[in-house]
C-alpha cells in the first residue's frame, strides 16, 4: 500500500514539474498560435455534389477521366473502310473483284512443270543470242490473279529503265500485239496495264516468261506455258 502512495506521489510531481517548464517556454502560446496560422479548409471541399435520380431504364453514362475524353476518337483504319465499301457493294449487288472467276478458278502448277517452264525459257534466252538485253520471269499467283503486279528485276532496271520518273511501258508479244502498262521506277515494276496483259494472254502459276527489251521502254515478251510439261523430260 505505501508502494502505491509513493508512485502516485512520484507521478504528481513529475507532472507539476513538466507544467512548470511549459510555463517557462510558453508552449501554450505557440500552440495557439500555430492553429490561428494554419490555413482553413476550402468550404467547397465540403459540399457534397446533390445526387440526381435516373429515370427508370436509364443507363448511367460512361465515365472517362480528363485524359481519356480528350482523345480523339478510335480512326478508321483502311481496311476497316474497305471492308466497308466492299458490304455496301454486295449488298447493292455489285460485282467486287473479291468474287472474280479468276480467283475461283485458280491454277496451281507442280514444282516439275514450273521448273520446265523456266528451263524452256532460259534455253530460248540463249538460242536468241540477242544483243538487246533480256531477262527471265516466272509467274507467279500474285502476278496473274488477285494483285496484278509484275515486279522486275531490280539490277535490271536499275541499269536500263527510267529512274527518275515513272513512265509507259509497252510489251509487244509474239503475234506484235501491243499493250501498254505503267513502269512505277521507285518501287521497279509494272503497275497498270499489267492486268490486260495478263488476262488477255491467259497467264497462269508456273508459266515463264522472258523479256526482251528492244527499244527505250519498250519489250518484246515471249511466253512458254507451264501445261506444255508433259511429264517426260
């Protein structure tokens, strides 16, 4: 029991003393200070936003941060537009050229028959001995269906085509029918035109053709079919 008294005696002794120093220091000043100095708080931080009903069946609006809203909206990509223009035409009942014969009714030539077409026109390239200067192409799908586009040898138009502006290329084929394309020098190869040549002279995968170039832009085109293989050789 006289434990207990003396640590309550100990205790309110400490605390006259701590009262003592504060007096001395004028915390109590300084603390009153401090809260007069302090900023008060925005009242319009303490206004709550009023809630508005939605009407029965409404759908509450998205939500996008300041960020996000002032994106522009998603573009619309090109195949997006394509696609779009080739449903409206079927739609109309248009013909596309995504249904094309052509397409359907594609030739697909055996390994065997495609290196004999390019064998064949090889052998013609050294038999003509011509002092025009020539070169080799094998066909392709993408040159005979779908895309039409006859890339050229690089090297080979680099050393004897147009290379500072695109130009008409006219191929003359073995009966001196004439068909005029459209040469695009930077990307070396026959754009427009092409198509016609193609179609009217029934090209297929795996046939081989071999280009003369008889004049400035001008080429003389044989053509030696793939079906021509025979399977003996």
């Amino acid at each position: 029991m006289a434990g207990a008294v003396a640590y309550e005696e100990q205790r309110r002794r400490t605390v006259e003393e701590n009262m003592r120093k504060m007096a001395e220091l004028r915390l109590h000043h300084l603390s009153a200070a401090v809260q007069e100095a302090a900023p008060k708080p925005s009242p319009a931080k303490s206004v709550k936003r009023k809630r508005v009903p939605r009407e029965a069946g409404e759908d509450a609006p998205v939500r996008r941060s300041g960020r996000v809203a002032g994106l522009p909206e998603k573009p619309k990509y090109l195949y997006e537009a394509t696609y779009a223009v080739l449903d409206k035409q079927i739609r109309r009942g248009h013909r596309t050229s995504s249904v094309r014969k052509d397409l359907v009714n594609r030739v697909y030539a055996s390994d065997k028959a495609r290196e004999y077409a390019i064998d064949m026109a090889e052998a013609l390239q050294e038999k003509l001995d011509s002092d025009y200067p020539t070169f080799v192409k094998p066909m392709t799908q993408s040159h005979v269906t779908g895309g039409f586009w006859l890339g050229l040898p690089v090297q080979f138009c680099k050393k004897y085509l147009p290379k500072k502006h695109n130009e008409t290329i006219t191929l003359v084929d073995e009966q001196d029918t004439e068909t005029d394309t459209f040469y695009l020098h930077l990307k070396t190869g026959l754009s427009a035109g092409w198509r016609k040549f193609a179609i009217d002279h029934k090209l297929v995968d795996g046939d081989c053709l071999l280009f003369e170039l008889i004049e400035r832009t001008k080429f003389r085109v044989y053509i030696i079919r793939q079906s021509s293989y025979s399977g003996k050789r």
